[in-house]
C-alpha cells in the first residue's frame, strides 16, 4: 500500500512541476511587457481560470492528500506518532575496554 501511494505522491510531484512551469504569468503578453492591461480583456489583468489552473489545483490538492496519507502509514508503522526516528542515549561505555576515554576539548592532559 505504502509503495503504491508512494509511487502515486512521485507522479504527482512531477505533474505539478510540469503543468506549473508550463504556465505564463499574469502579464506575459506584449502589452503587459509595457504595463498595459492587454488588448479585449474582458475579466481584467488575469483572466479567467484556465485549464492549466485547474490542473494545478487538481495537483495540489493531490499532492497534499498523498502528503498527509504517507505520514500516517508512516506514524502507524512505527507506532511512535512521530516520522522522525527515536533517538537512543549514546552508550557511556566506550567500545573497545583497554581504550582511554576521550578527552573534553579545551582541555589539556598537563
């Protein structure tokens, strides 16, 4: 399960990628390059929601769906609530006996 949603959550990554670098900006026309409105803009500067727009919406919410899904396979698995992994205490003991113990630094042995 967490393979298939995982696969899902890359694709969806690299849609979302593609669509928005595929979109222009606001005023990418030739009268915006001069800061006009452009020419037979009847809803203003932006336009109306176009295909692109609604693909990146789409994406989005996707993206954020297979975002919250992954985390709580993940929670559920370690049972800990937490992605990050537990740390355990270093050992106080040094692994090999007949070594001396570290030295703090700034200090010296004279």
């Amino acid at each position: 399960m967490t393979g298939v949603l995982l696969f899902i959550h890359i694709v969806v990554c690299l849609l979302l990628v593609i669509i928005v670098l595929l979109q222009s900006g606001k005023s990418a026309d030739l009268a915006g390059a001069f800061g006009g409105y452009g020419s037979q803009s009847t809803f203003g500067p932006r336009g109306t929601a176009t295909l692109l727009s609604k693909i990146t919406t789409t994406l989005a919410i996707l993206f954020m769906v297979t975002s919250l899904l992954l985390q709580v396979l993940q929670a559920r698995k370690s049972r800990s609530g937490s992605v990050l992994p537990s740390e355990k205490p270093a050992a106080t003991q040094p692994l090999n006996p007949e070594s001396p113990a570290p030295q703090p630094q700034g200090e010296t042995g004279e």
